[in-house]
C-alpha cells in the first residue's frame, strides 16, 4: 500500500542496473519525520529535505551497477554515497516494482555516520 502523502516527480533518465527510471515517488513526510511504531509519522523533524534534493541525489546515481533484493515483486536497492559537497554519506533506500519498472518508490533518504571515503572514491557522481 502506497502512503497517502507520496509525491510522484519525472525525472532525467536514470540507468540504475538494468533499469531506466523515469519517475520517482516520495514520501517526504517520512523522510524527514520517520516512523513512529505507534503514532506513524514522528512529531520532530530529522531533516529537511525537499523534493529537488531526493531528486538530485537519485540522478547522480546514473550508470551505476549494485547489488540489490528480490522479493519476486519488487528489487530493493540501498546506496551510500556522499552527496551535497560536504563530506558526509547519505543512504538512499529505494524499490523498484517489477511490472513497473520506469518508476522507483524512495522508501527513505538520510545522512548516516559512515566514514568519509578516501579520495579514491568520489569519482564522476560527486556532487
């Protein structure tokens, strides 16, 4: 079941393995208040992340090739990478559906406490 605040956004073309991703959904409230097991969304922001910076994170990540999860219905997808010129890791978990496969659900984006990589890393998806 999809959230009831997601936002769809089309995007650049985004080659993700084998998948060419056309469109994203969102759901912000999540990403920047969490989940609460009881109430749902948190009542304190985490972040503050806005639609263009989901977006810019996603289409930096052109060409790349990793790992992933199957279910049968859905491939799971989880990306660290250090995004937004400042030296921190920032995860993206993200889904795609099989019988939908130009559209990728972001299940959640945020700065993690990951070491910074040597320099060896940041190569031409930098941003």
């Amino acid at each position: 079941m999809k959230p009831v605040d997601l936002i769809s956004s089309s995007i650049r073309p985004t080659l993700i393995n084998t998948y060419l991703i056309e469109q994203i959904e969102v759901d912000l409230t999540h990403i920047n208040y969490g989940l609460d097991s009881k109430k749902g969304y948190g009542s304190e922001a985490r972040s503050n992340y806005i639609l263009r910076d989901i977006v810019q994170f996603f289409e930096s990540l052109y060409g790349i090739e990793v790992n992933s999860e199957s279910d049968g219905n859905w491939e799971y997808f989880v990306i660290n990478k250090p995004f937004f010129g400042k030296k921190k890791i920032h995860r993206m978990v993200f889904c795609i559906e099989q019988n939908e496969p130009s559209t990728c659900g972001i299940i959640t984006f945020y700065e993690t406490q990951l070491p910074f990589p040597s320099a060896t890393f940041l190569h031409h998806n930098f941003i």
